[in-house]
C-alpha cells in the first residue's frame, strides 16, 4: 500500500465514523424528544385527572418537536 492509499482509507474511516455519530444524535435525539413529551403529558394527566387527554398532546409535541430538532440537525450538519 502507497501512502496515498492509507491516506483515502484513513479519510474514509473517518467519514463512516462522523455518518455514524450523526446517525445516532439523530435517533436518540429523537427518541428523547417523543419521551420527555409523553412523559410530561402523563404528569399533567395524573395532576388535572384527565387521563388520555395530557398524554396524546404530550406525546404529538414530542414527535413534532423531534422531527423539527433533527431536521436543523441534519441541515447543520450539511454546512
């Protein structure tokens, strides 16, 4: 192997590694979002007795939230 050689799989490595990084910010990211809302949702559902209701809304926030967290994510990573 030329130097050149060890150079690109160097490069390479590094950028399957930083897609990889990337990969999992998003997930968790995500995932983080979706449960801290229905987390919430369901304290406010056991505060004001309304039981599905704190929930579902909680939970919806969360996904919108998230999609809109890793959307600026994957733009940002763009630049």
């Amino acid at each position: 192997m030329s130097l050149s050689d060890k150079d690109k799989e160097s490069s390479d490595i590094r950028s399957a590694i930083k897609y990889f990084a990337l990969i999992s910010q998003i997930g968790l990211q995500f995932i983080f979002c979706v449960l801290l809302g229905g987390f919430f949702g369901l304290k406010l559902d056991g505060f004001f007795n309304t039981t599905p209701l704190f929930s579902l809304i909680g939970l919806i926030m969360g996904i919108i939230g998230g999609a809109f967290s890793v959307y600026r994510l994957i733009f940002a990573s763009e630049k």
